[in-house]
C-alpha cells in the first residue's frame, strides 16, 4: 500500500493527469467552467490507491474538493464499485 502524497501544487486537470496518470487526485477547486468541471485545482494528495484517498478526504476541511481518477473510464458493462 502506497501512502498518499500530498503536493500542494496548483495545476489544470490536464497537467495532473500527465504528471500523475492511473491514479486518484484530491483537489481543492479554484477554478471551474460554466459546466461545473474543474479546470484548475491545487493538489491536496494522489495516490494509486482510492481507499487511500478516502482516507485523506475525511480529513480535509476545505469545503470545494474534486476527486478525480486519471486513467482511462472503464469499458461499457464494467461494474465498478464505490
């Protein structure tokens, strides 16, 4: 199990997703489009591991979070479970 590491680093989604590919992201929102989605963020932690980012989320007292995965979006009739 890989421990959660926390950055601090403000970036677009696109930038974390290069820097950290097939792992979750936890990030404080800063900006967002009309649709809602963020577009910049500041890394709270990323991890392999989702169970580990659960972990640092009930920790965090910032109020607007995005929990992001970096990898592809699994194949139609995938179960995929929370």
């Amino acid at each position: 199990m890989t421990k959660a590491s926390k950055k601090g680093k403000i970036g677009t989604i696109e930038e974390f997703e290069g820097l950290y590919p097939e792992e979750w992201l936890l990030l404080e929102v800063l900006e967002a489009n009309e649709q809602e989605e963020v577009t910049v963020g500041r890394m709270i932690a990323h991890t392999p591991t989702r169970a580990e980012i659960f972990e640092e989320l009930r920790g965090t007292i910032i109020k607007d979070v995005a929990l992001v995965y970096s990898g592809d979006m699994p194949k139609k009739g995938t179960l995929v479970l929370f």
